[in-house]
C-alpha cells in the first residue's frame, strides 16, 4: 500500500488540496474545495474531515497530513489564533492538532501546521522561481496579505535584520489602519466601494474590465499603487534580490503593470508572479 502525504493549503475562500509521495511528487491533480471560512466550529471540522477523505487515493494510506494554515497561529502547538479578520473566526483557540488527529486517526505529532506564505516559500526556494535567490520576499494576497521573507533557500532566522518578528508585516501601519486592512480582499472591495460605488472582489473587477470598464481598470490600478506603497518598506529594509508574488496578483498584474516595472526596475528586483505552495509543506 502506497504511503501519501495529505497537503492542503487553507485560504479563507477556498482549499486547495492534494496527495504527495515523500519526494514531492502530486499523486492526484490538485483539487479546489470551499472554504466555508464563516461557518461555526461544527461545520469547519467536518468540511476538513470532508477533504481529508476525499484526496486520499484508493488502495493508500495516509501517513501525515501537512497544512498551510494563515497566521497568527500557534504553529508548533497546532493551535488557531486567526480572530477579526474575516476567516476562522469559529476556530480561535481551537487546538487542530488534536482535532485533526481526533477526525483522521493519525498520531498528533503526524499533523503538522506551517504559515501558508512560509509553504510559499518553501517551495519557490526548493521547486520553483526563487532556487537562485539569496534574499527573497514572497507575498501572497487573498483574504489577508501573508509574507515571508528567504534567505539562501531557507527561511529567514528570527532576527535577521529587515524581518519582521515572524516574517509577518500584514499588522504593520499602513495609511489610518494597517497593510492588511488595505492589501487583502476586503481592502480592494473598499476601494471598489469607494470608487465604483459597489464593493467588488478581483474577480468581479476583472469581469467588468473585460467588458470595457475604465474605472474597473482604475480601481486596479490604485489598488497596485496601494500594493508598492505598502511593500516599499519592507524591500528598504530587508533589500532582496528577488521579490515572488502568489495567490490573486497573478490574474490583476495586467492592470497595475506600469507600476510595477518602475517600481521593480529600480530597485533591480527580479519580480516573479508565481505560486508553488504544495510541494513546499513537504519541505516544511
């Protein structure tokens, strides 16, 4: 019987999920699960039970069940700390671990949990984009603004000068708030609301650009110039080499693109859209 690791990266609109061998390899097409983000407690244990099941190949036993889960979380501890920001809010303080070794019938210590943008990493550095970069800062932006920051293909120590404690910066001042209140899904859907008049996800955006909608296009493009704005701290301080974007920039670089390519080209950054999050739990 063929030994499967159980991957699943857990974003707050959907899980993406799949069955890997010990070397990494996808033994089945990643597949595309909801979320279901809202819902209380009950209802996320079972839709995680659901998936759990639902990947596992025919004839295979599970050996370990890797997640990328977005922070704050107790990672080594296996504990949800995700609370107001719009996703798992039901889980807060919920030891995961042991519920997922509980709906699995997997040991505990065969559970294990990584930041979702740190998986992200991982993977660039070992798989992906970023296998010759010596700094790299990923981001990826979806429900929140995740981010990690590499060095020599590992992550970056605690301490290492220009990283913020846990390679997070989603809390950092940005503008009357914080970045994540800015760069993240709500973010642009208050911008949309603002400019359009009718709040709108990247998808609904890009919809109404397709159509020829000029202040979709503009929307976008202030959202892009928010992005910089945000991100220029960071590269100041910690001045990679490389810079990886993930998640929902891919479909929008199109539309701040201008932007970006000053704001890339002089700071003589290799900017990469890409997103290898699987293969590097089993890194991780």
């Amino acid at each position: 019987m063929q030994e499967v690791y159980l991957c699943l990266d857990v974003g707050g609109t959907e899980i993406k999920a799949a069955p890997l061998d010990k070397r990494g390899n996808f033994l089945a097409p990643v597949r595309h699960f909801p979320a279901m983000a809202g819902a209380d407690r009950q209802t996320l244990l079972e839709n995680f039970g659901w998936i759990f099941s639902s990947i596992c190949p025919e004839n295979a036993l599970p050996i370990e069940i890797d997640l990328a889960f977005p922070g704050p979380f107790d990672y080594k501890n296996g504990i949800c700390l995700l609370q107001g920001l719009d996703k798992y809010d039901a889980l807060y303080g919920c030891n995961l671990r042991r519920a997922f070794s509980e709906i699995s019938g997997l040991l505990e210590q065969k559970i294990q949990f990584i930041n979702d943008a740190a998986a992200f990493a991982l993977g660039e550095m070992a798989f992906g984009q970023a296998t010759q970069a010596g700094r790299a800062l990923f981001v990826a932006v979806g429900t929140g603004c995740g981010s990690a920051f590499g060095v020599n293909g590992f992550l970056a120590e605690e301490g290492t000068p220009g990283v913020p404690p846990n390679g997070y910066f989603y809390n950092a001042p940005f503008r009357d708030s914080c970045v994540d209140d800015y760069i993240s899904r709500r973010g642009l859907e208050k911008l949309s609301g603002e400019m359009l008049g009718v709040p709108l996800d990247g998808r609904a955006l890009a919809e109404r650009i397709a159509a020829g909608d000029e202040r979709a296009k503009a929307c976008f493009r202030c959202f892009g110039e928010q992005l910089c704005d945000a991100l220029q701290p960071q590269i100041e301080a910690f001045c990679p080499d490389t810079l990886c974007m993930g998640d929902r920039l891919w479909q929008a670089r199109h539309y701040f693109c201008t932007r970006w390519k000053n704001f890339v080209q002089t700071r003589r950054l290799l900017y990469i859209l890409h997103r290898i999050l699987l293969c590097g739990l089993c890194r991780g």
